[in-house]
C-alpha cells in the first residue's frame, strides 16, 4: 500500500489541484449525507481531497459517512477527518480505528497530547495505511493564545509542535493561511503544509502558497458559493498560475 502523503500528492498531480475541499455546511442544511455527495460529484475535478469535520462527523451515521468517503475515493480523492485528535494513547487507537473502518484516509490530532502520544499515534495509524496531518497553527485570531504561547526561553510553542510533528514521522502540518511569516518558516522544515482560513477568515490564496503551503483547505469560499463549481475552477486556476 501507498502511505497517505503519497496517494494525496498523486492526486493532486492527476487533478492538477491543491485544494482540500471542507466540507462545512450550514448548521440548517438539509440532507447532509446529499448534499456532501453532490458538492464532492460537482467539483471533484477540481480538487484533491476533502475533509470533514464534526458538522457532518457528528450529525451522520457511520454507514453515511462511509457513503461520503466512498464517493470520495470513487473521484480519486483522499478524505482527511478533522477530529483535533487529543486524547490518551488507548482513546487515539480507538478513534484511528473507527475512522479508517469508515473510510478516513487521515486523521488531524493535536499535538498538545505531547511528544511521545504524538509518535504513537502516528506509528498506529501508519500500521493501518493511514496519515496524521498535526495542527501547528490554527487560522482563527485565538491561535495566538494557545499555539502563540511561549516556553520557557521565549520559544514559540508552535515551534515545538513542529518538533514532535517531524520527530513522529507525521504526514503533514497545519498551519493557518492567515499566518503567513509563520507559514514561511515552518515550511523550511519539509513537512507538507496544509493550510485552511483563506477567503472567510480572510488569507490569501496566492500569499499562502507563495509562503510555503502545499495544501489549501478551503471550505465556506466553496460551499456557500453562488456556483460552487465556478468557484473552486477559479481557485485553482489562481494556485496553478502561483506556480507558473
């Protein structure tokens, strides 16, 4: 088997896209389970993966969210689970467990859980061919009260979240598209960069990929749009010509 990080790059190549498509509804939209099926079957050209959280984690059945992924993988897309995994050793197993079982590709946890439980979680999800992408930096102005902290010795502690992250062999990092000095250094270190926050929480497309974002996780700029397809065609053609 191909491990996470190869399949969503192999994606990304055959949809020529970075965008990892969130699928965050309205709290008030009807039929979760339809309306995430249509949105992945309209713009799957246009993407390389997508992501859930608890909007649809919570609200859907298991046997519904097995129905999402498999469309997913049917449009050749990898699916990520924003859970902020950050738990014990035992409780990390068993929710890697359940989400491989429906279909996750990847999970996101947190690395408050500390530098040994990080490792471990990555060392079990890599036995089941799964990724974990760890959060670094949230995209929210919040973030700078808990990943901006600083230790002791004025070290940020995002800095050493990307430690652990690149000491436990994980997947990837994120790191918010609205923190683009931050984004510029974290990317130095190789790890791939997945960045949410750009057009709602006000990052820039073409900043966050000039500053070291490999990914995109774009979310309400596409589910809420007038034409959503239109939309994300646009973003991607805007990433595409970043590179140019």
């Amino acid at each position: 088997m191909t491990s996470f990080s190869q399949r969503i790059a192999r994606a990304a190549d055959n949809k020529k896209s970075r965008i990892v498509l969130a699928l965050d509804p309205p709290s008030n939209k009807p039929d979760l389970q339809d309306f995430a099926i249509k949105t992945i079957n309209a713009v799957e050209q246009h993407i390389c993966a997508i992501k859930m959280n608890f909007h649809l984690i919570l609200p859907l059945s298991a046997a519904e969210i097995s129905q999402i992924n498999k469309t997913a993988h049917s449009c050749g897309l990898q699916s990520i689970a924003d859970i902020k995994l950050n738990d014990i050793e035992n409780t990390n197993q068993v929710a890697v467990d359940h989400l491989v079982e429906m279909g996750f590709d990847a999970v996101i946890a947190n690395p408050f859980i500390g530098k040994g439980g990080l490792a471990a979680l990555v060392q079990s999800a890599h036995k089941v061919d799964a990724g974990v992408i760890a959060l670094v930096y949230m995209s929210h102005p919040g973030a700078s009260e808990g990943y901006g902290l600083e230790e002791k010795g004025g070290r940020p502690l995002y800095n050493t979240f990307l430690g652990r992250a690149a000491e436990a062999g994980a997947d990837g990092i994120v790191v918010g598209a609205t923190q683009l000095e931050i984004l510029k250094q974290v990317a130095k270190q190789g790890i791939p960069v997945y960045s949410p926050g750009v057009g709602a929480q006000g990052g820039d497309l073409e900043n966050a990929i000039k500053s070291g974002a490999n990914y995109l996780i774009i979310g309400r700029a596409i589910v809420e749009a007038k034409e959503p397809v239109r939309a994300t065609k646009e973003m991607q053609s805007r990433i595409l010509a970043v590179g140019k």
